[in-house]
C-alpha cells in the first residue's frame, strides 16, 4: 500500500484540492475535495508550515533549503514546494524513499497544462481578502486535471 | 552520521538541552547561529507538531488495521564504540564501574527495542539537514540534527524490501543513538541531586559523557 | 503449615509467649551470616542522590549540610566496626559457603513465608555450612557442645541430599537462633595500632562498601597525624556533576562511614573529602583523616 | 530481547503467560547482564539511618515520617522510571495485569533483586498486592514499640511506585496494607489505580482501547493556559485586519506572519487536546 | 554457682544487667543459689572497680593481667584488705596458670580479658567488644556455693590464703572453665552485634529488650552452669 492521500495548497494557505483514497485495494476509492477533510487539510497545512519554518531558521547558507519529507510513526508526508507558493503534498507509508519526482511531474506538467495555462480555471482560487489564510474554500474542479491526476496516481495506490 | 546538534525537550515543550557539535565536516561560512530562544521557539513549535501528525492518521491507516513493525533493530558499538581511542576502562581493578555508570558491560544494551512513537513525528528530511526525533514513554524528546541528508533522486523500483531504503534505516540508527543518550540522561541528570525536574540541565558530567559519544560517532 | 507454639529445647524451662517472640524473634533469628546478595547501582545511587536534596533543603549552611551527611555515615561505620570484625572472625571455610545461602534463600521464597521459614532458611543456609565443614579441625567443636546441638548436627549432616526432609527437622528447633559462634576459633584482634585499623580500612571496609579495596593508604609527609585514602572512581557521587560547589559536600557520606568506624574502634579523628584529579582519573577522591592528639600520645606510649 | 509483537487483543483480565515468561527473561537478563550493583547491606544501612534520623527529626512523630518517606520515595520515583524506561525500553502496558507483571517481574527484579508476588486482585482488577518476601529494606530492623503501630518502615517503596507510575498517566493509590516489622504474617503492599491520567503530553499516539474506555478529562492549568493563548489571537486578529493589507504582506513581515500562524496553530493544538 | 554479668558502655553507663542464680540447686529458697543479700548490692561496685583494669588492659599488646606494667593488676576492691603486692602477685599467679592453660590464643585474642580482678574469691572476667563495650562478669565461688551465707562473708582470709598458694586449676580456687567463659563472651557478643544493628539502636542505649535477655539467660545456662 504505497499513497493515503494528496493535497495541492495555495499561497493564501488554503488547500485547493485534495484526493484521498480510503480503501488500500481499490484504487478509486475515497473522496476528492470532500468537505470533512477540511479540518484535516487546515492540520497539514499548520504541521507543515511549521516544519517548513524550523526548516528556513536551520538552514544554512545561501541556498534555499528545501523541506523534502516528513516521517512519523505510521506514515510518510512528501512535499515539493514552488517558488509560487503551491504546495504538492503527498502522504504515503514508508517503502518508498521519496516522491520528490512524482509531486515534481505532477507540478510541471499535469497541475500547469490542466490549471496554470487553462483560461478558463481561476489562477488565484481566494477571490477576496476573507477567502486568504486557511478561510478559502474554493477547489479544482476542472475534470481534465482530476482524470489525468487520476490515470498518474492510481498505479502507486496499491502498490 | 554526523550530528550537528543535540536538543533535548521535556514533556511539555520546554527546551531543557542544547548543544551544537560543530566538529570537523560542518559548513565553514556559518550563517548567524540561531540564538538560544530561537532553539526555545523551534523546541515548542516541534512540541505542538508532534502532537498534530498523531491526529493526521490517514483514514486508510485507520482502516485498513495494519500491523506496523516498531521494533528498532540493536545496532552495536554506535556511539560507545570500543574501537574509539578511549575504549579500555581505566585501571584492572575488580569489578570496577565500567565507564557506562550504572550500566554494566561495553554498551547500554544488546537487543532490538521497540519505538514508543508509535504515531508522532520521527523524521525530517531537508536538503541540509535530517532531524530525527526520539520520544520516551514519560513524554521526554531527545531530537538530532544530523547533516547527513536523505537521497531524494531515487529510482521506483518496486521490489526493494520496505525497510532497508536510507530513510528507515537512518530513522533505526538515530532511534539507538538517542536511546544512549537517554540512558546517560537517567544516568548523569535523574542522579544528580542539585537538578530539579523540567529545569535545563546544567551538569558537566552529562555534558563530557555526551561529547564522548559524539565524538565516537562522527 | 506448622502450628506455631514455639515450644524452646528441652533445657530451656521457660516457654516464650506468643507476643513477645513474634514482636522480636526476628532480630536475633537472622544470622549475621554475609548473604553477598546485591542491589542495583541505580536503586543505592537514586536513594543517595534524594537523601542528599532531603538534606540540602533542611539545611541552611553548607556546614550543617555536610554536618548532617556526616552523622547519617557516622551511625554506618560504628555499626560495620562491629559486624566486619566479626565476620572476620569467622573461620574462612564458612565464606566459602556464604553464598550458598543465597541459593537456599531462593529457595525458601517457594515455601510459605511466615518468620519460621526466614529462621529455618538461615538455618538451612548454616547447616550446609556445618555439612561443609565436619572435617574441620577439632578445635571448633567446643568440648562443652551441648547435646541438641550435636544431634541437630547429625541430622543436618545428611542435609544436602533430602531438602525438604531436612526442613521438617529444623521446623521443631525454629527458634534455635542461628548463631555463628561455632565457625569462630578466635575473635579477631582488636586494632590497638592507626596502621592496624587503617589496612583494615583499606581492605575490608573498601571491599564490603564497594567492592574493591581502596586504591591506595598514604600517610602525609607534612603533619604526623594525617593520613588519606584514595579512591579512583568514587561510586556512590558518580553522577553528581562537578560545576556545583556542593558536588565536593557530597562525599561526606562516606567520610562519615570512616569516621563513625574509627571513632568507635577508638581513634577520634576528623575525616574530609579533597578531590585531586588526575589525566586518568578526573574523579580521584582523597578523604584525609586527622586523628586527634590523643591517638598519637596512646600510640607512642604504647610503641 | 526481540519481545513477541504483543497479540492484537489481549484479554483485558489476564496477559498470555508467554509474555509474563518474556517478562521475566527480561527481568533476568538486565539484572544479570547489564545492570552494576552494590552491596545490598550498604543500601540497607543507608536507608536504616535515613529512618531512624527521620524519627528523632520529627520527634518521632510517625505519622509524619511516613509522610515524608512516602514523598521522598515519589521524588525518587519520577527520575526512577527514567531509568527504568532506558534500561527495559519495555512497550506501554495495554492493562492493570501487564502493568503488574512489569512491575513485579522487571521493575522490582532490576532494582532491588527481589520478585514480589502479585495477588489479592479486586474484581474489577482495578487494584492488586505486592507481598515483598525477602525485602532488603527491613534486614537488621526491629521497629521499637511505640513505631509498632504507626511506622510503615518501607513506606519510601509506595512514593517511589506512586512518582513513577504517574509518570506514565498511571494514576494511582499506594499503601501499605501488612508489614513483618510490625508483626504482621507477611508484608503487603496494595496498589489501586485511581484513573488513567489524559495525555495532556501529546505522546504522538492513538489511545489505546484501554485508555480510551478509561478516558476522563481533568482540567489542568494548562487548559487554563491555552484559553489565555486564543484570546490573544483573537485579539491580535482583530486588530491585524485594521492595520492596511500591505500588498506583498508574506515576503517582508515574516516574523509576523510567523507568529499569526503561529497562534493559529496553537489553537488547533489546543482545541483538538481540550 | 551464681554469676553477675553486666554489659557496661564507652561512657561506663549499664547497658545490660543479669544475675545467673544456679537451677540445679538443691535447697528451693530463692536466693540460695544466689549472691548473699548483702554482696549483691557490691556487684556494681566490684564492677566498676574491676573498669580500671579493663580500660587499662584495653590498649594492650597483649592484655594479660601479669604483664601490665606497674599500674596493671591493681584489683584492688574496696573491701578486699590485703596490700597491693599480694594481691597482684596471687592475682598474676592465677593468670599465669590460666595464661599457660590457654597460652595459644590469648596472645592472639585480645577481645576476651580473661580473669582480670578478683575480690575476695569472686573472680572478675571481662571482654571487650570492637567498639569499646565491656562485658564484665563475677563469678560466685563455686565451691562456697552450697554452704550458707555466713561462710562466705567469714573466711575471707582463708580464701587469701589459698590462693597464694601459686592457685593451680584444680586447687578449690574457683573452677572457671576459660573456654566455656569466652564461648559465653563470643555468643553475648553476636547478640550485641544483632541488637546494634538495629537502626532504632543508639550506641551506649541501654538494651531492655526481653528476647535479648531471655537469649543471654540460655547462652548462661548453656556455658555458665
């Protein structure tokens, strides 16, 4: 059983969509962008950011010091960051080593061909000042992203 | 694996043991180190996330009931090696105390334990940094910093045994340094009776009996 | 279980009541029988470091602290004064088997625990002594063996081949008080001289504290009545970290356990704690004994 | 001591007896193996002066010392399992019974040599005996009479398994029931458990079927303390969204932001633990 | 043959006290086996006297009575008449015989004294313990025992009189067995060792306890009688 869930997260802290698949078999199983993971998604959102904050205060030198993952006792949480601000958040369990490349292929070329470069998806989801900072709620729904990044991520379900 | 620094946190967030270990191998243009309330902020901060990746179990985990395998394998001589320059006692004396206080023979112990941290954060892996977090039972959190860093280009090969890719088996080795480090805590701070519970530990002894292991390390 | 009416060998007329035995059988039922049984390191060390904070708050100046340390080894030593002369004195042949008592303690906590069993276990725990050591010279069977002892004896002879029989014959002598006045041919010298008491210091006293003699008995050059016992790696202040001032307070315990047993054997002195690291040895302690005036006047009198 | 992976659902009345043999192996082992000792007499001495100088300290007012003994013993207690957790490792006990048998098998064997027996369990096995038969606290000891009735000789062992137990959110009453010193048959020592303390410290795990049939809250000044910590927040929000947006606000106040989401956090730590 | 035996501390306090009478007296009459009234009150005396001795022979190489210089041998009690020389020399000629008896061990052992004092044919023994308690022990006149009290208080003389005589064992001087004494001393002296290691015991403490004075009545019976 190789992925638990996905999150992608905006600059305005809000989480813009996540996929979750609850039974290890089925690979289309679980929810997407489904409401009671709101509270869940504000708690990743809060562990990470933290993370990511000790991450900068211990870096070292000139380089941007990139937080890759974070393991706890029953699962793996892989982030890839942009200089955007989005964030590509991927929990798994412990066999593989890193997902840096599967966050970075979804990045490049599933999220910008299907969103960044789609006229008609909105390119900043918080569209006033009280939908910034964790209160957004507005989520990717455009059907092409979601079945690409369905066909990409469904072989590693079970794996 | 060599550790940058050492922090010790009690069980409720307070940062209560800090050194950096900036031995041979750390970067030379040493950016501002952070100064000691930053390591406060950073200890509380890990406090608080510790607690919150033990609420983020993924609904899969919770179903699927799977049986997760906590055991850490022993790894011998890490840290207490005999190999180092100060390996025989000193004196032939009796039954002296061996140089471990109040542990007998040439390491704290032999056998495969099993990882209290059952749910909250273990490790973090950086581009500079790995940091590893062992929690006790009591609450107590001995966290390494080692500037060793995980492979992040890896190839997806699906047959490679679950436990042996670089992240598990740096999780086991930092898990039996800072169990040693635990022992010479209940050794050299709960036997001394000028420390006061919860209160930053101030001994000497623990201090030289820590350099010691780190320098049997790196 | 045995019914417990302790009805005391023949000779004795008088029949101990219930209340005052069970009140008080159990000091003197226990031999003073050395069971070299251990605890850990951390359990001593643990209550050391609580009595030691116990007496650093109760304490206002650190000379009453070390005063009060002092006392608590003072009432150690004169009672090891005693006990270790005594074992001394028991013929070597019955150390040999001390720790086979051990084994019968172990193997008595299967059998009920009620105080007659803990007399008969030291009482099996001598007996295999005296099977040890019917060979021994004549001299230790005084002339004047009463008869119980004699036949407790025969019967005890055969002891190591039926337990539990065994423990039946001893159940009817149970409050036969395990004494081990048999084993001594001789007691064994007082010490008249500070050298006498000071090797004896040195190498029982050290051995029975912490399990090696001390690591070395200096007498000072400076003044006549100085002399300083060193020890390597103090056991009991190992964990007590050196940057407190009251870290070197600390020792007094054992200065106290020194002091207590010279005091009694009849050598006033005063005992303190110095530390004189060495590269090898970074916790090398010193306790320098003093005596008093008097001491040497009786030891030149005497010369 | 690669312990059996304990089986998924051990009854909650009794533990396999295989894993009470592994206890005990352990016990064994690190007493034999891996722990230094010292001469039990020096220790018995030790304590013997401790009491006896308590005595004339409080003008032999047993009450008293048994007070005083019962709070040095929890002193030495919360460091004592310190280091039985270093030394053992032993996995967290899913119940009273494994409790117990740790405590009895292991505990008592690695520090004081000695295997108490474990009876006398209550019908809820809330609460269990110890009964200590060769205790190296009471050799030489004969407590004079007017201790007979009021002094717990060994009471420091009841503070030491009452520190160390709370220590790990075990809650509970111990006393001593019987003592040989006072004439009694045997020397008993009773522990009750009160209740399973919440883990105010996050201990980064679910709560076990067995905490969570015992789960009580109990307010602690650390709740109080959050409450202060969310009204700052809330205050501090208020007076932030006054304050003109700055446009780039992320990249130059990052101390502030910081700190904002670091309330945030906070309150999400904290209103999940109340 | 009636004994009194006392335990006497560093400060010369009583710690312990006990008068052995001899069972197996033929007449029932309490005291008969007994000291006389009036010698009963001088036990303490006699004792205290006999202290001089002891922390005299205490610091000796070997503590015999007959090699103490000058000052040792006095055993001189209040109402013994006789001048000095006499009785030292009778007192050495006891312990000679003993000191020949006995000759291996007591240069070896200096806890037990021996006959240190005697007064008029009560023989004073004594014993020291490590940490400076002093049993001490007057043993009535054996062969004097079943005759009636008068006897006793009169022949003083005659009892001087023999013992000047070099008193050999089996002269009627007062039959001590010198093993049995000690093996007394040695068992009194474990069941002192057991009662100060009791931590409620203070040293110098009087020891009032019933089982320790019922064991020391056995340990008498079994040596002494």
């Amino acid at each position: 059983m190789a992925i638990y869930s996905f999150w992608i997260f905006d600059k305005h802290c809000n989480c813009i969509f996540d996929r979750e698949w609850t039974l290890t078999t089925n690979s289309t199983s679980g929810t997407t962008n489904s409401k009671q993971n709101q509270e869940t998604a504000k708690l990743l959102y809060g562990m990470i950011y933290s993370l990511r904050s000790i991450t900068q205060k211990l870096s070292r030198g000139l380089n941007k010091n990139e937080m890759r993952s974070i393991s706890t006792g029953k699962y793996r949480v892989h982030t890839y960051c942009t200089a955007s601000g989005l964030w590509f958040v991927l929990l798994s369990d412990f066999k593989q080593q890193s997902y840096s490349q599967v966050l970075e292929y979804i990045y490049s070329s599933i999220y910008v061909t299907y969103v960044a470069n789609n006229l008609f998806s909105p390119y900043d989801f918080a569209e006033n000042e009280d939908e910034m900072r964790g209160q957004g709620f507005r989520k990717i729904t455009n059907r092409r992203f979601i079945d690409s990044l369905e066909n990409f991520l469904s072989p590693l379900v079970g794996q | 694996m060599a550790i940058q620094s050492l922090l010790i946190v009690n069980k409720s967030g307070g940062l209560i043991y800090h050194r950096n270990f900036t031995g041979t191998g750390s970067h030379e243009q040493q950016k501002q180190p952070l100064n000691s309330n930053d390591y406060l902020i950073l200890a509380s901060t890990l406090h608080g996330v510790f607690a919150i990746a033990s609420q983020l179990t993924p609904k899969a985990l919770q179903l699927s009931q799977t049986q997760i395998d906590y055991t850490i394998p022993y790894i011998p001589n890490l840290g207490t090696s005999s190999g180092a320059a100060n390996a025989t006692s000193s004196g032939g004396r009796g039954s002296n105390i061996g140089k471990l206080g109040s542990f007998k023979g040439d390491d704290f112990f032999k056998d495969s334990f099993t990882s209290w941290n059952k749910s909250g954060l273990r490790q973090l892996c950086t581009d500079q940094f790995t940091m590893f977090i062992y929690q006790t039972m009591s609450g107590l959190k001995f966290i390494a910093i080692s500037s060793t860093v995980m492979p992040q280009r890896q190839d997806l090969n699906p047959d490679r045994n679950k436990n042996i890719n670089p992240n598990n088996l740096a999780i086991q080795v930092a898990d039996n340094f800072l169990r040693k480090v635990y022992c010479l805590y209940s050794d050299y701070v709960m036997k001394d009776p000028f420390y006061s519970m919860e209160m930053p530990i101030k001994s000497d002894l623990f201090e030289k009996k820590v350099n010691a292991m780190i320098d049997n390390i790196s | 279980m045995t019914q417990k009416t302790l009805i005391t060998p023949a000779e004795n007329s008088t029949t101990i009541t219930q209340m005052d035995t069970s009140r008080s059988s159990r000091l003197y039922t226990e031999s003073l029988m050395f069971k070299k049984d251990n605890v850990s390191l951390s359990a001593m060390t643990f209550l050391y470091q609580e009595m030691i904070s116990y007496l650093h708050q109760s304490s206002t100046t650190m000379a009453e602290f070390e005063k009060k340390l002092s006392n608590y080894g003072e009432s150690i030593g004169l009672r090891l004064l005693e006990l270790l002369n005594f074992r001394a004195s028991l013929s070597p042949k019955s150390f040999i088997d001390s720790s086979s008592s051990a084994t019968t303690t172990t193997a008595t906590t299967t059998t009920t625990s009620n105080i007659t069993t803990t007399s008969a276990t030291t009482g099996t725990g001598t007996a295999k002594i005296i099977s040890e050591n019917r060979t021994r010279s004549k001299s230790t069977t005084s002339k004047l063996a009463n008869d119980t002892r004699t036949s407790s004896n025969s019967a005890l002879r055969d002891h190591n081949t039926h337990h539990h029989h065994h423990h039946h014959t001893l159940e009817r002598e149970k409050n036969l008080d395990v004494s081990l006045c048999k084993y001594i041919t001789k007691m064994r010298r007082r010490d008249l001289k500070i050298l006498d008491i000071l090797q004896f210091i040195h190498g029982t006293l050290w051995s029975y504290l912490f399990n090696h003699v001390s690591d070395d008995l200096v007498k000072s050059s400076e003044r006549a009545n100085e002399y300083m016992i060193i020890d390597n790696s103090p056991v009991l202040t190992q964990f007590i970290p050196n940057n407190n001032n009251a870290s070197l307070s600390c020792n007094y315990f054992v200065c106290g356990i020194i002091k207590g047993f010279l005091l009694s054997a009849g050598f006033p002195c005063s005992v303190n704690p110095h530390t004189m690291s060495t590269d090898e040895f970074d916790e090398r302690l010193v306790y320098l004994i003093q005596f008093d005036q008097e001491v040497l006047e009786r030891e030149a009198l005497r010369a | 001591m690669s312990k059996p992976q304990p089986s998924g659902t051990t009854s909650a009345t009794s533990s396999s007896s295989s894993q009470i043999k592994s206890l005990k192996l352990t016990g064994e082992d690190i007493w034999k193996n891996k722990t230094e000792k010292i001469n039990t007499e020096l220790f018995t001495l030790t304590y013997g002066s401790i009491v006896s100088q308590l005595c004339n300290d409080f003008q032999r007012d047993f009450e008293k010392v048994n007070e005083n003994l019962f709070s040095m013993g929890y002193n030495i207690g919360v460091r004592l399992i310190e280091d039985f957790l270093a030394r053992t490792a032993l996995p967290r006990c899913e119940n009273l019974v494994n409790t117990s048998e740790v405590i009895s098998l292991c505990a008592f064997k690695i520090f004081l040599n000695i295997t108490p027996q474990i009876t006398n369990w209550d019908r809820k096995k809330e609460a269990f005996s110890l009964i200590l038969i060769d205790n190296p606290l009471s050799e030489f000891v004969e407590l004079p009479m007017d201790a007979m009735k009021e002094l717990w000789y060994s009471n420091i062992l009841c503070g030491v398994l009452k520190g160390a137990l709370e220590m790990v959110q075990l809650d509970c009453d111990v006393w001593f029931v019987s003592d040989i010193l006072r004439g009694d048959p045997q020397t008993e020592l009773r522990i009750k458990l009160n209740r399973i303390l919440k883990d105010e410290i996050p201990i980064g795990r679910r709560l076990s079927y067995f905490q969570h049939k015992q789960f009580k809250t109990k307010f602690r000044i650390r709740v109080l303390v959050s409450r202060v910590h969310i009204y700052i927040y809330i205050m501090h929000g208020r007076a932030a969204r006054k304050l003109p947006d700055a446009r780039n606000m992320y990249l130059n106040v990052h101390g502030r932001i910081f700190f904002i989401v670091f309330f945030f956090l906070l309150y999400f730590f904290v209103s999940i633990n109340v | 043959m009636p004994q009194y035996f006392a335990i006497i501390g560093t400060q010369d306090n009583p710690i312990y006290e006990a008068e052995f009478t001899n069972p197996t007296s033929k007449n029932a009459s309490s005291n008969e086996g007994g000291f006389p009234n009036d010698l009963k009150e001088l036990n303490p005396f006699i004792l205290h006297a006999a202290l001089d001795v002891i922390e005299d022979l205490q610091w000796q190489p070997n503590p015999t009575v007959n090699n103490a210089n000058g000052g040792g041998g006095i055993g001189i009690g209040y109402f013994n008449s006789n001048t000095s020389s006499n009785s030292s020399l009778n007192s050495t000629g006891f312990l000679k015989s003993r000191t020949s008896l006995g000759g291996n061990n007591s240069a070896s052992d200096n806890c037990y004294l021996g006959k240190v004092d005697h007064f008029y044919g009560l023989s004073i023994t004594a014993y020291l313990t490590y940490n400076g308690m002093k049993f001490v022990m007057i043993h009535g006149d054996a062969s004097k025992s079943n005759t009636n009290e008068k006897d006793i208080t009169f022949n003083y003389n005659e009892e001087i009189n023999s013992k000047t005589s070099n008193g050999n064992r089996n002269k009627a001087m007062v039959p001590l067995d010198d093993n049995a004494i000690r093996s007394f001393y040695q068992e009194v002296h474990e069941l002192y060792i057991k009662a100060l290691m009791n931590p409620f015991y203070n040293l110098n403490d009087p020891i009032n306890d019933s089982s320790f004075d019922m064991r020391v009545r056995r340990l008498a019976k079994k040596y002494i009688t």
